[in-house]
C-alpha cells in the first residue's frame, strides 16, 4: 500500500541549537488511524503543524501524497491545506460572528466553491452524527465549550479530506460526545480518510489503529 505520508529523518530545531524533534520517522496509509501521545511541551503540536503543511521542517524528508514537501516553500502548498487536510484545534478557531452552519461550512466560502446538493447533505449527516443539527442556526459565540468543539470537527471533516488532524479533539467533551466524535472518526477512518489523532487521554478507543508515545524528539510505538 502507498503510504498517505511518509516521514523520515525529520528534525525541527527553533535556534539552530536544540532540536524539538530529532530523527523522527512515521509512516500513514489511507484509512488507518495514528494516535500519538506525549507531555505537554514534547513537541506534539510542531508534529502536526509540520505533518499538516502549517510549519517547515528543519532537516529530513517529507512525503506528501508520494510528492515531496519542500521545506522552504512550505506557503506554496495552501491548495493542499484547503482541500486534502482537515484540522481540528484546541483553541477551535470559529468564527463567533457567524452561524454554526458558515462555520462548518467555512472551507468552501472560504475558496469561493459552488455549495452544491451534496455538500448540504453532508453538512446535514454531519451535524446529526455529531449532534449539532439543532444549532446550525445559533451563532457560534453563543456556543458552550464542547459544542464548539463539535462544530469545529465537522468543519474540519466537511471536505472529506485525504487527512484529518485532530489536537485533543474531546478535551472539553463529556463521556456521550466524545463517543459520538470517535464514532464520526472511525466512519470516515472507514471511508478511506487517515487520521492522526493527540491527546492526553488513553482512554480513548479508535477501534484498529496505531499508538505513539511522543519523547525525547521521537515516535515510540507502543505495544
């Protein structure tokens, strides 16, 4: 199987002196499921913008789809970032003037693309999957916590991108919605999209999928 990405030798340093991440390799195919872990500061969150297109390496190689990241043009891939990367954050990034449902659907105003039938029907199968069907009309800043969440999640999957990037993605869910977000997961893990997955919680289940312990600048896959 082609791998989705393929990382080796890759290695980030902010000074030029010391290296956040040193020698890290990691490998994802279509499909399947990483979830990484690690203590606050580790390095998690330079993973993922780095993975995510969103930040450059310092050394190493990157494989993108089989095309190569080149580090110091990491600006030029925004075509890639808008339609084949989805991204959840810990801080959700809404836009609280708006609605639930321009949120959610934010990454196609955002590009000027057509909103066809189709994307409302997934806009529609999302927000029930999430349980967000009945605020899509309330205005984001009139949301709690966890239904921001929710509602950056769905934006985030929208697209049905390549890869889907989660930081802490039911850090502020209760026990019923973190289950109703990794159910949302595995489907579309199902429908080919792959997922990676930070958090502090291990109790966490996404069904077959690949562990990670972020330390000391590197991947160790737990057993």
């Amino acid at each position: 199987m082609s791998e989705l990405i393929d990382i080796s030798g890759l290695g980030k340093s902010y000074d030029g002196k010391r290296f956040v991440l040193k020698e890290l390799s990691f490998r994802l195919g279509a499909g399947q499921t990483a979830v990484i872990y690690g203590e606050s500061g580790c390095g998690k969150s330079t993973l993922l913008n780095i993975i995510g297109l969103l930040d450059s390496a310092t050394e190493g190689e990157y494989l993108f789809c089989g095309r190569r990241v080149n580090r110091r043009r990491v600006n030029s891939y925004s075509g890639i970032r808008a339609n084949d990367i989805g991204f959840v954050f810990q801080a959700y990034c809404l836009i609280e003037a708006l609605s639930v449902r321009d949120n959610v659907l934010m990454p196609y105003l955002y590009n000027g693309q057509r909103l066809t039938k189709e994307v409302y029907s997934e806009l529609d199968s999302l927000s029930e999957r999430l349980g967000i069907a009945s605020l899509l009309d309330k205005k984001a800043a009139l949301l709690s916590g966890g239904e921001k969440q929710r509602a950056a999640i769905a934006r985030a999957m929208i697209k049905k991108p390549a890869l889907l990037i989660a930081d802490e993605p039911t850090g502020n869910l209760d026990e019923g919605n973190s289950r109703l977000v990794t159910e949302a997961f595995r489907s579309v893990a199902e429908e080919g999209t792959a997922l990676i997955v930070v958090t502090h919680n291990r109790g966490l289940k996404f069904g077959d999928c690949a562990s990670y312990r972020l330390s000391e600048g590197r991947l160790h896959r737990c057993e």
